[in-house]
C-alpha cells in the first residue's frame, strides 16, 4: 500500500514525528480537514474542497488557510505517490490545524499547520449500513464543517461496525434524516432521488452538490429534499423495499446501500443512473 505524506513543507515517513505534541489539532482537535478522490494521480474537485476547507475554518474561527501552501503540499504528495506506484488512484487528505497551542483550549493567534497525505485505494460498489442510536446536532456550533473533532463519527461507525455494516447514517436531533459518519444521503423514492436540506446539519458536500447538478443536468429526478420531506422513518420503507438508499462522499462516490440493519436491500433505478453520469463525468472534468 502506498502511503505518502507531507507535513509543513516536506515529506515524512508514517512513523517519523512530525508534528508537536501541543499542536491543538492534536490536544484539543482543533482544525479542519478535506478528502478529495484521487484519479490517475490527480485530485479531483480540488478547488471546490480548498473552498470549503477554507469555509469551514472561517466558522471554526481559524484563520483563511494559505492556499498556495495546501496546493504546494498536494502537488509534492501526489507527484511522490505517481512517482512510487505509477498509476495512481485513491484519496488525498488535508488538514490544517490551529498549530502550536496551549494544553486548553485558548489558541495562539496567526499559528497553523498544514499536512497532506494520499493512499492508494479503490472504492467499494455498494455499502452495507446500518442505524444509528445517536443523533447529529443540528444546533451545534461546528454543524456544516468539516473538523477534525470527530469523536461522535468514531463512536457511531464503531457501532455499526460492530453491527456487520461499513457506515452508520444518522437522524438529527428533531428525528429527520441527516447524514452518515463521513457521507451524504440520498433516498429513492416515489421515482426521485432526494437528499436532505443542508437545514438537516448535514454536512455540504462536495460529491453530494455534484450528483445533484450533474443528474440534473442529465435530466434525471434528482433534488434536495424539503426540511420535512425525509423524517429518519423514511428508512423503514428502505427495509420493507419501498425506497432505496444511498450514500455519497470522496471516498464512495455514489454508492447504493444494500444491505440495511442486516437486510438486504436494492439499489433504485435513478441511483443507478445518476452513479453512471457521476463516474463518467468526474472523468471527464477533474476540477467541476
């Protein structure tokens, strides 16, 4: 497997230390973070990931972070990848943290750090998920960002591990649909293909906006849901085979769950051909 990393403008081993023991990405979790799908040793929707890494540090009241620095670290990790395993598809993470801080949770203004690191890796057609028994707070101070805070997404795709399932999706706490761990959710129903509202507290993303726009754009039923339109029940008509459910994020793309809870479930017709216009247009435009 390959693995390559690059932290504060060089690359490092795996095991080799690169980062303080008081970064506050480390002692506190402050930061935030981006996975972009890498096809043939290129980030895909790069620029739409740089913007909302830079959205969700705004909002966690991190400074803007400098962009042609992320871009430098991207370009060094992936040429090291190409250059070790010729051809090279699988995932590019960035993360920037608050940098060099106090053991609190108080931060040293204008500190950063900045670490990129790609593996290799191919994506799974289909997803077996389950429930979970927690729910996203839509109410929460960092709803919508991508931090790198992620305690609750360990403990519920813990449980659904535990569960025989590889994602745990989420209500939130008023009892509609949300979200996964680390994926969006779009259920087939009544012959649409529908996600929920960002109102949900689901996070914005970037494959989600992409197989809303570009199954549009192929004149396929596929739109984001009204704030009442998929109460968390909706999963029940998953599992009596009424609806369907899948799943979208950098590291799925568009993934039809078929399994659900343990039962075995289809994919929906529109899921099918929206996955089939996402996979050939990601190709086709690398940077959308």
């Amino acid at each position: 497997m390959t693995l390559v990393i690059w932290a504060e403008g060089r690359l490092v081993g795996s095991h080799e230390a690169a980062l303080s023991a008081v970064d506050h990405g480390i002692t506190v979790g402050d930061g935030v973070f981006e996975t972009c799908t890498v096809l043939d040793g290129q980030a895909f929707a790069l620029t739409r990931h740089l913007a909302r890494l830079a959205r969700s540090a705004h909002g966690l009241g991190l400074e803007a972070p400098d962009e042609q620095k992320v871009r430098d670290g991207v370009s060094a990790v992936l040429a090291a990848a190409e250059s070790g395993a010729g051809r090279f598809d699988g995932r590019l993470r960035i993360t920037v943290t608050a940098g060099v801080g106090p053991l609190g949770s108080g931060r040293v203004p204008g500190a950063q750090t900045v670490v990129v690191a790609a593996q290799d890796g191919t994506m799974a057609p289909e997803s077996s998920s389950a429930r979970s028994p927690w729910p996203r707070n839509e109410r929460s101070p960092i709803v919508g960002l991508k931090t790198t805070s992620y305690a609750e997404n360990v403990v519920a795709l813990a449980d659904a591990k535990a569960k025989g399932a590889d994602e745990s999706i989420l209500p939130n706490t008023v009892g509609a649909l949300c979200e996964g761990t680390g994926s969006n959710v779009f259920v087939e129903r009544g012959g649409e293909l529908l996600t929920p509202p960002l109102e949900s507290g689901c996070l914005a993303g970037i494959t989600r906006a992409l197989a809303v726009e570009w199954g549009a754009e192929a004149g396929l039923p596929v739109r984001e849901a009204s704030i009442d339109e998929l109460p968390f029940s909706v999963l029940n008509e998953v599992s009596a085979g009424t609806a369907q459910l899948t799943l979208t994020s950098s590291g799925r793309n568009v993934q039809p769950v078929t399994v659900l809870d343990g039962v075995p479930v289809v994919a929906g017709e529109v899921t099918l051909a929206v996955r089939e216009v996402f996979e050939r247009l990601c190709r086709e435009r690398l940077d959308p």
